[in-house]
C-alpha cells in the first residue's frame, strides 16, 4: 500500500469600514500589521479600497460540527478578562481534514460525541461556501484525530476492545475512500490485543509508502505496516513494526524530516527519533516557566502540535512547534537549534501552513480562547505577526476556545474546529505585504 499527495469587544469605524479595534496579540504579543475590515470579513464591505482597514480575510462558511453535551457547564470564552461567559453546550470537535476528490472538496471532522463526518464545501453564488452534512458514523467513543492519506481516511478514538469490554484503549480505523462500503481495516498491536495503544491515540502521520506513525496518551510512538492479512478474520489491516518510548504523557504532534521522526508531549519535550532503528537520536527538554529558568530555546509548556517546512528558494528545513507555554518556536530540522521564538499571549493549541495569493508562506497558529493568529514564517523579522482572528471583534469566528485544529486547503482556504463545536470556512484573499 502507498499513500500519495500530502502526508500529514467591537472595534471602531474608520472611512466606513468596521475595523478590529485594538486586536493586538494579547499578553506578551506584538501588535498584528494589519487590522482586519469585519464588514469584509462577514460578507463584503461597501467602501472597496476606501476602506481604512485589510480586507485580506473572509469566513465563508460556520456549522456546528457536534451533538449537543447534556454535561456541559458554563465557561469563560476570555478567562484572562473575566468577561463573555459562554457555555460550552456542544462536544469539542478536536480534529479536522482535508479530502479533495474530483474537483471537490470535503472535509472530515472528529468530535467528542463520539462521531466523525463527511462535510461538502461546495462553493456558492455568491462566492462564500455551503457547508453540507454528507454523513456521519458512531465510532463508540471520543475521536480525537482525523487523518486523510490520499483515499485513505483515518480515524484515532476511544473505545472498549472487544476482549475488555469495561476497559478503554485507543482505537485507529482506516477506510478505504474507493471502497467506502467497506469495513475499515484496523491497527492491532497483537490478535490478542485489538488495539492501538493503552492510551488515547493523540497524532497520526503517515508517509507516501504506506507506513503509520501514531502517538498516544500513554507517552509511546508507534510504527505500523499495511498487512494485508493483519486485519480481523484474515482481512487487510495494518501490523505493529516497532515501539519508542520516553516521552512521560501524551504525544501530541509528530513529524518527518528526512530519516528522523520528531515529536512532541504534554511533557513539553521535544524528541527526535532514528526512524530505521527506532532509537532516540535527541532530546530537547522542558523548562520551568518560572521566568529564571526560561529560555526560547525550550518549551516551558506541553507541545501541542509540530509542523515541518521546507523554506522557499532552499533557505533550508525547519520544523515548528507550539505549546500552551504561549509560544511558537521554530527549529533548524538539520540540527535542532531553536532559530525563532515569538509568544501569543495565551497558550497555541493548533498550527498549519498556508499561502497568501501570491504564494508567500504563512502560518496559522489556533489560541487558546478561540483565536486565530496569522504570522510569517522565515520572513524579516521570523514569525512576523500580520494579523489576528477574534470574535470578540471581527464578529465571525469562534466564541470558544482552545482552537483543537486549523488545516489549510486549496484556493488559499483553511479549516477550523474548536471547543464551541463548529467548523468554519475561512480564505485568505489579500496581500499582507510581504
């Protein structure tokens, strides 16, 4: 088996346009370059080029993505102002993926209900998009990551194994999207132990020959192979190659450089593995976030996502990495020298790459009360902050935070899902003057 393509308040009014007001960065963050026109981004904005603030940003398109929590209690959506208490009355939805197909483009969403589904991003008249429900499926348990390889369609949760049925363990199905009536193969790490991992299943990746790497919350990484007998009664799944073990909680991000396997934890460790040999090459360990002990060269906080980027015109390989220590770093992947630091002023739950309209990259970094931060990468200064999505005053967005996940798709679009249970549709469609 291969898997091809990609493995893994109200602001003020200014020449008629309705701003962002004073959307800086938060605590400890620069101000953004830009302000966005909320006007612009909930529809269209009468001034056109009058307008004393960026149109660079729409959201198209926001559904709720999850079934009603019967548990849920009331929560404040910005705990670092003690305002706009909210309920959280939707199960999060944690994970979100990408499928173009056809000249279409679906999306597949995870959620705490216990369910993934099919969405339809079908573009609208008026140039926004409409978000349809195609299909959903009941797994048993959380979902806590989603995963598209090419037509193959990953799903890691929770659930009870057949041979333990008032135990949890982690679960990863995989569907065949060209054979969709098909019962998904499955990752057993023995016939005798139908499972995954002891432990929730937190990250995926996977790799264009066919091979699986998975995290779990018992703090181990595992390789897997497709077997086409290795899955119930003789059918295809995917076998157990190899175990690394270290980090000391959940593995939350990983990522391949060449012939090393980074990852991350909710230990705040940075790790950095011989995919050959299945050995820890490297360590780059946490710190106290007592101020005395910090240092940008490390993180202070659990990892939360890592992301590998190939810089433009052969400026060399980096990987990034976010954290609920509020930061952003990011790493020669030659090397592991931490190169750039910058912080958000609260903690950085997810991260992704994109591209403005002229093909300069940036990245999207998901926040902990439900804000989207857009930087530079390897700009001048690194990590450049441009600008910044709040609800509290663009108006469009999520209420709630953290942000779990944000993928980027084509046409200059990206995705999002967060804790107040909704996906939205956003587009970059401007220049932020790189």
């Amino acid at each position: 088996m291969a898997f091809g393509g990609r493995g893994g308040g109200r602001g003020g009014r200014g020449s008629g346009g309705r701003g962002g007001g004073n959307s800086g960065g938060g605590r400890g963050s620069a101000q953004p370059r830009l302000q966005l026109c909320r006007n612009f981004a909930s529809g269209n904005c009468t001034r056109g080029d009058k307008c004393s603030f960026a149109h660079v940003v729409k959201m198209h398109a926001v559904t709720e993505a999850s079934d009603k929590n019967q548990d849920a209690k009331q929560n404040f959506s910005r705990g670092y102002t003690g305002q706009n208490t909210k309920t959280k009355d939707k199960h999060k939805v944690t994970s979100v993926s990408v499928w173009e197909t056809n000249g279409q483009i679906k999306l597949f969403t995870g959620s705490h209900d216990g369910k993934w589904r099919l969405w339809n991003a079908a573009p609208a008249a008026n140039g926004s998009v409409t978000l349809t429900q195609e299909f959903e499926h009941f797994v048993g348990g959380p979902v806590d990551t989603v995963h598209i390889a090419a037509h193959y369609f990953f799903c890691g949760f929770e659930a009870s194994p057949i041979e333990c049925p008032d135990a949890k363990a982690g679960m990863v199905h995989s569907w065949n999207l060209n054979a969709a009536q098909d019962p998904p193969m499955e990752l057993w790490m023995s016939p005798m132990a139908k499972y995954a991992g002891s432990g929730r299943i937190r990250s995926l990746w996977t790799t264009a020959d066919g091979s699986v790497f998975s995290g779990g919350s018992d703090g181990i990484i595992r390789q897997w192979a497709f077997n086409p007998t290795g899955g119930p009664n003789g059918t295809p799944g995917f076998s157990l190659v190899k175990s690394m073990s270290g980090h000391l909680g959940a593995v939350t991000g990983l990522a391949l450089v060449g012939t090393m396997l980074w990852s991350g934890g909710m230990d705040g460790t940075l790790r950095l593995w011989n995919v050959e040999s299945g050995d820890q090459a490297h360590l780059i360990p946490a710190v106290k976030k007592d101020g005395a002990n910090s240092s940008p060269g490390h993180h202070s906080g659990p990892v939360t996502g890592l992301l590998p980027f190939e810089a433009p015109n052969n400026q060399g390989s980096f990987v990034f990495s976010s954290s609920l220590d509020d930061t952003v770093k990011v790493w020669n992947a030659t090397n592991g020298e931490c190169v750039a630091s910058e912080s958000h002023g609260q903690g950085v739950t997810s991260i992704a790459l994109t591209a403005d309209p002229k093909g300069n990259p940036l990245l999207l970094c998901g926040l902990f009360y439900g804000d989207i931060m857009i930087r530079g990468t390897i700009s001048n200064p690194p990590l450049v902050l441009l600008l910044k999505l709040s609800h509290q005053y663009v108006g469009v967005g999520h209420e709630l935070g953290p942000v779990n996940d944000i993928q980027s798709g084509p046409g200059n679009t990206f995705y999002a899902v967060a804790d107040d249970g909704k996906l939205t549709v956003w587009q970059i469609t401007g220049d932020f003057g790189l």
